[in-house]
C-alpha cells in the first residue's frame, strides 16, 4: 500500500468515526430499511402497484394539501418529474421554449435531457451568480404582449438556488417576476429540490410560496434524508398527463413501497427542525468568517447551506481538516475543491441535524485547526 493509499484509509476512518458538520452525519444503511420494515408492520398496509394504492395515494394527498396543490405524483427523481413538467406546459402552449437559471441542474447535471429526451429549447436567463430578475424576463419577453408570442412556454424558478450557495431572491424580487410571468401566459414551476429550506427563509409557509407556481416539485432524499424520490405538484389535469409521461419514461415503478415510507418517516421531522437549521447556518457560517481567510457566499446565508471559501492550498486545508477530526472528533468538510488559477479552495456546507449535536466552541475550535497558519 503507498502512503497515498495510506492517508485516503485514515481520511475514511476519521471521516465514519467523526461528528460531521454538515448533514446527517455516518449512518448504517440498515437502519433505514429497519425503521420502514417496522413502520410497515405498525401501520399493515399493502405496497403500491405501478403508482396506485392507498399507500402512495395518501401521501400524494397529504403532500398536495401541505403545498395548497390540487393533485401530486410520486416519481422516482426530478430528473424525471422537471423535464415532464416543461414539457407538458410546452405542449399545450405549443411552444416548445422554457427558460430558467444559467446554474439549473437541467443545464448542468441532466446530460440536457429536456432537450434530447424532451425537444424542448432553454433560454439561460439572468446573471450567473444571482437570482433571476423580473428585469432578466422583460429583456427576453419584452414589456407588453404574450409570451407565446416571443417564443417562451414556461420559466423553472429554483428556491434557494443550490449552485449559488442557496441564495433566494427577496421576497418582493420574487413577486415581482411571477405576477408578469403571470399575466403573459407563462406557466410557472418551481423547482423545489430544497423548498424546504425557504419556508422558513421566507417566514412564509410551503402553501404560500407555491401560490405563485403552476407546478412544483420538491425532493424527498435533499433535506428531507429519505431514500431517493420526487414529488410533482400541479392541476388534477396537469398531474395525469405527467402520469402519462412518466410511464413512457420507464417511472412508473412496479412498486415503490420503501421509497415511500421513507418519505413519510422522515418529512415531518425536515419541516420541524429546518427553522432551526438555517439559524445554524448562520451561526456556523459567522465562526468561519470570524477568520480572515474564510468567507461565505451569501454572507450571511439565507437559508441552512452556504459556500465556504477558504484561502490556502486545497491540499494543505484538507491535512488541516484531517488534523481538527483528530483533535476534535469534527469533521468539518468532505471535500475543498480548488479555485482555478487561484490559491484557494471552496466547499458547500448544508446543515443538517449533525450540525445541531455540535457546541459552538468545539467547534471553533476545529475551525482554528482547519485556518490555522
């Protein structure tokens, strides 16, 4: 084994045996499958089938009603529930142009599937280090008309946007883009992934943030820490016809039982302790820029995930990070990515309930390890 083999098999046992700053911190995998097997056996209730049964059926409800929504549909990602929903408002528009953030995960991270699964086309609106503007779809659509007119179906709006540290748009600034959108005929969906978090940024409740949407979607494994799963929110009519599409994509699984329990164990938990965390954001965002070398992005952060950038060689903060775990039992970040062409690293840091089980001057204390000259 070489020494470099060496130290990634420490960095692994410090990282499983450590308190994690971010997340929920190690876990073993059969607890999850334990926890569903006896909710299961509590509640005697029989798996759904291709998407129908009163197991998935209850929770579409319940999740409908939290979000002030007509109808939901449990898919297996949003890499399957976002394109559907631009392409059925495309559909009925007939106008196969949506628009959304330059950072979407549709442009980034789906291999561009609205486009080739979809044929759908995207302008990339707005500046790409903050949220989209009522002043950025003016410039696309033009002050007065209909939007179908200049070409544009549906805007995906992202709350918090992930790729830019969780930044959210005020209030008002949201506003102020939806009730145009609105008036042209522009279908609004909101990408939802961490919604979660912008409830309680907002102050405002999950049902009045998607009065302004169309459609939603929202993630049950981000935040919420369940097994891997999507909700898709809209019109009773909207929600079928999306059901049509999932089928054609393969989504409509033969049963998707634990999925589901996961969900349902683990949301109520999310909703009650998220205020809390994005109070942790900050706070754990202020000890780090209490050190000249870090700062944050947004600063402070608006709901519970921030950016850190740490100024150094990435290499020599991650022996650092190795050395406050050793000292600590704190294990502040899994990776610190290189900053191009600069002597710094930057990471992303969400927190989750490991972070709430860590005291504010221990953990300073790692942070001092960590940016230590």
């Amino acid at each position: 084994m070489t020494s470099s083999d060496d130290r990634e098999a420490e960095r692994a046992r410090l990282k499983r045996a450590s308190r994690h700053l971010f997340g929920a911190g190690p876990r073993d995998p059969a607890d999850e499958f334990e926890a569903i097997a006896a909710w299961l056996r509590a509640h005697d209730v029989l798996p759904d089938t291709y998407g129908a049964g009163p197991l998935v059926e209850e929770f579409e409800r319940e999740v409908a009603d939290l979000f002030g929504m007509e109808a939901a549909r449990f898919m297996p990602s949003g890499c399957m529930a976002q394109p559907i929903a631009l392409r059925v408002w495309s559909d009925r528009a007939g106008v196969p142009v949506t628009a959304f953030h330059p950072t979407s995960h549709l442009e980034l991270h789906e291999e561009h599937g609205y486009r080739e699964l979809h044929g759908l086309a995207a302008h990339l609106l707005g500046d790409v280090d903050r949220p989209t503007t009522a002043d950025d779809l003016a410039a696309l659509v033009g002050p007065g008309g209909a939007a179908h007119g200049s070409g544009l179906a549906s805007l995906l709006v992202e709350l918090p946007l992930r790729e830019i540290g969780g930044q959210l748009p005020s209030w008002d600034e949201l506003v102020a883009l939806c009730t145009p959108a609105r008036a042209k005929g522009i279908r609004l969906h909101l990408d939802g992934a961490r919604v979660w978090q912008a409830a309680p940024a907002y102050g405002r409740s999950l049902a009045e943030i998607a009065a302004l949407f169309d459609s939603v979607y929202v993630s049950f494994y981000k935040d919420v820490g369940a097994l891997p799963g999507a909700m898709l929110l809209g019109p009773r009519d909207f929600i079928d016809e999306a059901a049509v599409w999932q089928r054609r994509q393969g989504g409509t699984l033969y049963t998707a039982m634990a999925n589901v329990v996961s969900a349902r164990l683990h949301l109520g938990e999310c909703l009650e302790r998220m205020p809390r965390l994005v109070e942790r954001a900050r706070e754990v965002a202020a000890l780090f820029t209490a050190h000249p070398r870090a700062t944050v992005t947004p600063d402070p952060p608006q709901t519970s995930m921030f950016h850190l950038r740490i100024e150094g060689d990435a290499e020599t903060l991650l022996a650092a990070r190795d050395e406050a775990a050793r000292r600590t039992g704190i294990w502040l970040t899994t990776t610190l990515k290189p900053v191009p062409g600069e002597r710094a690293a930057t990471t992303e840091l969400a927190m989750g309930v490991s972070s709430l089980a860590i005291g504010d001057a221990e953990l300073a204390e790692a942070i001092a390890i960590l940016l230590a000259d």
